[in-house]
C-alpha cells in the first residue's frame, strides 16, 4: 500500500497479426537464404566437384603437389593411396586426397 505510487501498472499489449507485419518480420531471412546459396554453398560445391574430378584423373607419371608441400611424380596408384617418387631412390606413399595440384609434365626439372 505504501509502495503502490513506486510499482505502475502493467498492461498488455495487442499483438500485431498482420499478414504484412509477417512478412516484413522474415524478408531478412528470404533474403539471406538464397545469397547464402549463390556465395557459399554453391562455390564450395563447385570446388569440391573440380578436386574429385582431379583425383579420378591421376595417373602414373603425373607430377604433384601435395597438401604438405611435397613435389613428386606419382610411381604408383592404389584405390586410397599414391606412392610419389621424391627422388631418385626415394618413394613415399601418401593419401590420394592429401594432393593439392597436378603440375604441368617437367616442372619437377626445373625446380
């Protein structure tokens, strides 16, 4: 009773049901959507397709590069590794999803 002056009223407000206010609660979103496709997801796929199609076109002779740095011509295929030649002598076997690039034939020489 003392204390009522210091507490006001609450009272509830009319929630707006509109379809207009709904669709300007989610144009963001519809939005969003559709240039998170065209700038994310649909690149992302496009490079992954171009990695595995690189990957199903290795062949013995080829010159890589792997994830790590390493340069060798591939000696060997498997079904999940490759065996690249560092050096004369000297083989190693790596991932085939761990090559980065295929180099053009000869560049190996020059470097």
């Amino acid at each position: 009773m003392l204390l009522d002056f210091l507490i006001s009223p609450a009272y509830a407000q009319q929630a707006a049901t509109s379809p207009t206010g709904l669709l300007e609660a989610f144009w963001p979103l519809m939005v969003m959507i559709p240039l998170f496709y065209f700038l994310l997801i649909r690149p992302q796929m496009k490079r992954q397709k171009e990695s595995r199609q690189m990957l199903d076109k290795l062949a013995k002779g080829d010159e890589v590069v792997t994830t790590g740095g390493i340069a060798g011509r591939i000696v060997g295929i498997g079904e999940v590794y490759l065996t690249v030649e560092l050096a004369d002598n000297l083989s190693v076997k790596v991932q085939k999803s761990a090559v980065a690039t295929v180099l053009p034939k000869g560049t190996l020489k020059t470097l």
